[in-house]
C-alpha cells in the first residue's frame, strides 16, 4: 500500500474517531438555542428575560438537555414556550431534558409528538418551574417520565392531555398552583408518589380518560378536591392521602365513571367523598387481605374514612371490637357505594385470637343454599362474608339486615325459599363457607376460620356439622424501618416477600401447629439490613415478638439481638448475629424500647455521643409557617419552641398538639419531653 493510500485511510480514522468523541461529549449552549441533531447539550450560563418564543427548542431524536442549574427566563410572553420539544410535521423520541430553573414562560415545558415507545427514555426531570401559566405540558405524545420535579405557583403545574398514552408522574413537588395536575383525553396516565398541595382549584383533574391510576400520592389542603374525576373508566385510586379540602368534598367523583378500584385510602377532610348517581361498576374494597394497610395496620380491605384536624370521621368511631383494624359496620356513600370493609384507627390494630369453634346446625335446606353460594367460579373475586363471619360473629345477622335491607337476605333459609341472589355486586357480597385466603407470594394457606351460622332453623331432619378450624399464630417484627420489607424463609428454603413496611412494626399471621418458616431477614432497598432464625415458633393463638435491631453506622462490626420471645419470658433466648456495616455520612434512627416501654430513638450530640431522643413533627396549612417544620429530632429531657406566623392578612386559626386544641400561640413550647409529639397549625 502506497503512503499516500496510508495517509489517506489515517485521514478516514480520525475523521470517523472526531465523529465518535463529538457524539459522546457534552456540547455547551446558551439561551436561547435551536438544536436539531442528536447528541448531549450542557448549558452553561444563565439566561433571563428572554424576549424569543422559544428559550431552548429541540428538534431532533436522542438528545439530552441538561440545564446545570442554571435559569431559563421568559417575559411572560403569550405562548412562549422555554424548552419546546417538537419537530414541525414529524415526531421525534428519547428526549431527556434536566436540571434547570425556569420562570416567566407561557408555558415551562412542552412536548409535542414526542412518540416514543417502549424502551425509549423520554424524561422530564429535576426542573424548578415557578410562575409560568402551565408548568409542564404534554400533548401527543407516549412513553414520557416527568419526575423529580417542583413545580410552584403555576396555573396548570402539569397538563397531559390530546391522546397522550403512558405517562409517569412521578415524586414531584407541586405547591401554591391554579390546578396540581390536569389529565385530559388520556390512556394510561400514572400519578406516583407525589406531594400536591395548596391549590387554589384541585389537586388532581382527570377527564375522558382511561387507564388512570394513582397510587401512594398525598394531596392536602387544596381548596376544592383533591381528586376530581369525570368520565374516566378503568381507574385505579390505591394507597393515597386526600385531606384537608377547604370547600367540598375531599374526593368528586362526577358523572361518567365505571370500571373504578379505590382502596385503602386515607381520607381525612370535613366532606370525604361525592359521588354521582350515574358512575358505576366502583369497587371500595377489596377482600380481606394479610398486608399492612395505609393506617400501618396488618389487614388490606377498603379505606380509612376521618375528618378534618380534630374531628372524628366514620373510621374513627366504628365499633372494632375484635381489633382487627376493620371496622364492624360498613360505611355507606350512597346505597350504590358501600366500602364494608372500612379502616380503623385503633389501638388494637393487630390480629387478634381466632374464636373457639362452634357447633353449626343446618337443615338440609340450609346445606343447600351454602354450598349454592360457594360455587362461585375461579375467575370471581372472593367475597367479604368471610370476615364478617370471623369479626362480626354476634351481630352478623343484625348487620346483614342494615345492609342488605332492599335485597334479599344471602343465606336467609326457609321451606319457601331455597336458594337466594343478592341485587348487589359481587364483590360487595356476603356469602358463606368462604375461607380466608392468605397469600403470601407462590403459597396459599386456607384459614378455615369460625363459621358459626346464623341462618334459620327449618323444621325437618336436621343435621348436625361441626366446622373444622385452623388457627393461626402470630409473629411481630418491632423496630423496623418503614419502607423496609421483611422476609420470611420456609422449611424448604423458598422466600416470602411481605408487603412494603409503612410503620416501625408488622405482625404476621403464621399457620400454628407446624413450623413453616425457620428464619427472616429485613431487606432496604436491595440490601439486606437484618435477619435471624425463628428459634421459637408461635403456638395457636400466641404471639412471639422478634425484636430487630438495624444495624448503626460503625465501621467494626456490631452485634445484635433479636429476641424471639414472649414479653413474659426471660430472654435468654436470643438469637445473636453479626452485622458489618460501613461509615455513613448520616445517623439512621434506631429505635429502642426503655424499661416502661417507651420508644425513643439514637442520636448523636455535638461531642459524638449517642443520647436517647425522641421526634416532634410540625406542620403548618395554607396560609402560615412554622419554625422550625418537618421532623425534628429532640434530645430525651430537653425543650423545643416552635413561632407560628401567619401570612400577610392572615391569622392563626387553630392549634392541635397531638391531635387536641389547645390555646392559640404564635409560640409553643414542648419541654422535658419524653415521648414523640406533633404539632400542626392552622390559618384563616
């Protein structure tokens, strides 16, 4: 090969080599900018009062915007736009726009036939947006991400609307906007994990959409509802906080919705649900179910239904005599929606001794109709008689009548009526002989709990049956870390993975009789943070409490005790393991029993001690602050102060210590304190 022919093909590498290092190295940019080719864009100065309808405009595919913390400003032009991703007649996809600060825009952010599918990366990530009429806005366009953002002070903080399909929202902040999010003419649109609130309007409107879901949310102190839905069908509404709604109800859900599933919700306002006789097909509960409900409690069924700060609501007055969590009596929107399986907020919100049998006796009629009620398909949601039977056992021929009062009575048995079909759906049925399923991942276990009947006896032979029980034991994990997940381990080394943890505790319904799990372990994150064997196993009706220590930030190694025994026994044996852990730049809490039985956590002081201390959480509504707000660790014995100021034209409207008013104060002060507080303002 001649020199020449190398000079060339050298020529032809480095040409090719200075294309790859462009593609892969950031480009730097100022405002405002055009970009219509791929690659990654890094914008390195301010930019305000921006008088162009655009501050950055992307027309090309594969292109990541990251901001660097610097300002985008406009001039509150109409139909100014700061980051504008579309190309004019075609689509484009995997857009990626970051860290940056925009103001003074018509709107913050707009993606236009941004077509991406699955596998793509479409994200909309870590903005500050403050006073722009529409925040973030999303239109023709699938498969976008919008998370880690906050947003403030906006007409329409997020608008997904025009068809749009497969859109996440996900952790962001919205606060002291118009609407919080507004869902329109949508498919498959998911709200997660957000903090919505002070909105002048609603904290979340969904129209003509379907396959909305919104789960693990807290939407509070908006004027009107937090959530407002019209039709929308096939909805999902799970594991949020709606409260504190300044006019109306907290949650509306208007005309035109079916298909819906809203469960174990917390709703803590003056007027907590509105419901239009022309939606249908919701379902307000599920069937009784192992899992540490929205109040931390261990059974999954409807929703918790309180009050405003102060009040008590439907949840918080309900009989719960068996202290299982749920309430005895079902609470009724209207005679088309009934949660019969409402929440309660109870100190005896854990599993409680399953009855002694008792004799059962039928006539044949009677066997007839039950076993008539059992044949329900696979394909059918168990229904919720089974845990009125187990619960409600004395009262669950009176409870039947109050609800079922317009239809015919399920298990009602005479010589002239043999068989019976509720005019209720099914999952609001209550039917008998249903066992309690307990599903823990790939095992089942059939709790045959007490079914005494209360049906009729009818005249004739008679047969007398005696019901078979199993009954069930019970472990409870104390000092947990909430969001932890706890693991049980069988006898045949197969893995259990148990709901999230939302509190410090979880009780655990285990069959007695045989030891089918051998050891546990606690899990954060992907990590492992504890674990021990199940040296003891719990006998029919008992509890045995495993005690978990988290491990402390050390960097020799530390040994915990997890103790597996009962309150009354000596605890001499305890199941000792070794935890290596690294140096972390925080002190996680670790929660400790004293000898009364008080909780308190570990801190350390400014000479590197750990002290026992105990938390104050403070909050304040709309219209105020508190100082200072949020979870505040306090040394055990010390003092705390807090000032309450209203806004401007504002003024201090209520003040609740541990849930009870006391004496107004623009000052308030917790001293000697020994156990954990909260204290919450209110404005007017």
């Amino acid at each position: 090969m001649s020199g020449k022919s190398f000079r060339y093909l050298g020529s032809l590498i480095l040409v090719i080599l200075i294309a790859f290092i462009a593609s892969v190295t950031a480009q730097p940019i100022t405002a405002p900018a055009v970009i219509t080719s791929s690659g990654v864009y890094e914008l390195t100065a301010d930019a305000r009062g921006i008088t162009d309808m655009y501050g950055i405009r992307i027309e090309a595919s594969d292109v990541i915007l990251d901001g660097q913390s610097h300002f985008l400003g406009g001039d509150n032009r109409d139909k100014s736009v700061g980051i504008y991703v579309n190309r004019f007649g075609d689509s484009i996809t995997n857009v990626t726009v970051k860290n940056l600060k925009l103001d003074d825009w018509n709107n913050g952010v707009s993606y236009q036939y941004v077509k991406g599918e699955e596998g793509d990366s479409n994200e909309i990530s870590n903005l500050d947006i403050i006073d722009c009429p529409t925040g973030i806005h999303i239109e023709y366009s699938d498969v976008i991400s919008i998370t880690d953002n906050l947003i403030r002070d906006c007409s329409k903080a997020i608008n997904i609307e025009q068809t749009s399909s497969k859109v996440t929202v996900d952790k962001n902040t919205l606060k002291n906007n118009g609407v919080g999010v507004i869902v329109m003419k949508t498919s498959d649109v998911t709200l997660h994990d957000n903090t919505i609130n002070t909105c002048e309007v609603y904290g979340v409107q969904v129209i003509d959409s379907s396959g909305f879901t919104i789960t693990k949310n807290g939407i509070s102190d908006n004027k009107y509802a937090a959530l407002q839905v019209e039709n929308t069908v096939d909805m999902v509404i799970t594991d949020n906080n709606f409260s504190k709604t300044t006019t109306g109800p907290v949650v509306v859900i208007g005309n035109g919705v079916t298909g819906a599933k809203i469960l174990n919700n917390y709703f803590g306002s003056v007027i907590n649900i509105s419901v239009d006789d022309i939606s249908s097909d919701i379902i307000w509960n599920s069937t009784l179910e192992v899992g540490v409900n929205i109040l931390g409690g261990p059974y999954k069924g409807g929703n918790y239904w309180g009050s405003a700060p102060g009040l008590d609501g439907f949840s918080d007055t309900v009989p719960d005599e068996d202290g299982y969590g749920i309430g005895d009596k079902p609470y009724e929107i209207n005679s088309f929606n009934i949660d019969y399986l409402p929440l309660t907020n109870t100190d005896k919100n854990y599993p409680a001794p399953t009855p002694e049998p008792e004799e059962i006796v039928l006539a044949e009629s009677d066997e007839e109709v039950i076993a008539e009620t059992n044949t329900t398909s696979e394909d059918e949601q168990v229904t919720d008689e089974t845990f009125q039977e187990v619960f409600a056992q004395e009262t669950k021929e009176t409870e039947l009548g109050e609800i079922n009062e317009t239809v015919t009575d399920i298990v009602s048995t005479t010589e002239k009526n043999t068989s019976a079909t509720p005019a209720i759906s099914v999952q609001n049925e209550f039917q008998e002989e249903e066992p309690v399923l307990i599903t823990e991942n790939s095992e089942t276990f059939i709790e045959e709990e007490n079914k005494a009947a209360t049906t009729e006896k009818s005249t004739g032979n008679e047969t007398q049956v005696t019901t078979p029980v199993t009954r069930n034991g019970y472990l409870l994990f104390s000092g947990l870390t909430p969001e932890s997940r706890v693991i049980l381990i069988t006898n045949t080394n197969q893995e259990i993975v148990l709901d999230t943890v939302l509190t410090k505790s979880l009780s655990v319904p285990v069959p007695a009789g045989f030891p089918l799990y051998t050891s546990w372990k606690v899990i954060e994150g992907n990590e492992t943070s504890a674990n021990g064997t199940i040296d003891r196993y719990p006998a029919a009706d008992e509890t045995v409490v495993i005690t978990v220590s988290m491990p402390e930030p050390a960097s020799s190694p530390l040994i915990l005790a997890v103790s597996n025994s009962d309150e009354n026994e000596k605890p001499d044996n305890s199941t000792l393991f070794e935890i290596t852990t690294p140096v972390l730049s925080y002190q996680p809490e670790t929660q400790i029993t004293d000898d009364t039985g008080g909780n308190f956590i570990i801190i350390e002081n400014g000479f590197g001690e750990k002290m026992p201390a105990h938390t104050v959480t403070a909050y304040a509504g709309p219209g105020g602050a508190i100082f200072p707000e949020g979870t505040i660790e306090v040394m055990a014995g010390k003092n705390i102060t807090f000032i309450i100021t209203p806004y401007e034209n504002r003024q201090i409207d209520y003040l609740l210590i541990d849930g009870s008013n006391v004496t107004v104060s623009s000052e308030y002060q917790f001293t000697d304190i020994t156990e954990d507080h909260t204290i919450i303002a209110g404005f007017v």
